[in-house]
C-alpha cells in the first residue's frame, strides 16, 4: 500500500511539473509592441495602416497634435484598430458595433 501511495504522489508531481512546463511563455515570442511614453516620435514610427494614413492626411498643426496624443498614452500596437483621429488631432477609442439581436431572439 505505502508504494503505492509514493507512485501515486509521483506521478501528481509529474503531472504538475509537466503542466507548468507547457504555461510557460516561448521566451523567443516576442511581446507586442507597446507605445507612448515619447513614442511613436515620428508617423515613420507607427505600423503601415489607417492610423498612419489618417496623420499624413492631417494638416500640420492638427497632426502633431494628434502625435502628441500618442506619444503620452501607453497603449499596444493592437490598440491602433480602435483609434480614430479626428479632424483636430484628437485620438479617440472607437467602440466597434455590435449587431442588432434578430427579430424574435432571446432579450437579456
């Protein structure tokens, strides 16, 4: 019975060092890409997309602003697909649309 009991307390130490194991992040994964605190300093800074395209668009003066704006949040390279920037420079998080619940289906 007692060896029984060791082998059964083994195999639950295997179980949990071996489950650790595989939580552990990929030290080679890069983590996302953060700005702010003085970054991006330049558009050249920011990913190729809207973000980008809309400060080139932008007149001088409400361009930097809008810089400005991001260079003092803190927020990941991701956040840029919820951020608009209007015509003043000012950056906002756009909430996306949910679609409307179906006619006849469950309210909550």
């Amino acid at each position: 019975m007692q060896h029984r009991t060791v082998f059964i307390v083994l195999i639950a130490a295997l179980l949990a060092a071996s489950g650790v194991a595989l939580t552990q992040p990929d030290p080679g994964a890069a983590e996302p890409r953060m700005f702010g605190i003085g970054q991006p300093a330049s558009i050249d800074d920011l990913p190729p997309g809207r973000i980008q395209q809309r400060l080139v668009a932008l007149p001088p003066p409400a361009r930097a602003r809008a810089l400005e704006w991001l260079q003092r949040l803190e927020f990941p390279a991701a956040d840029l697909e919820v951020m608009q920037i209007d015509d003043q420079g000012g950056v906002l998080y756009i909430e996306p649309m949910l679609p409307s619940p179906l006619p006849g289906g469950e309210q909550d």
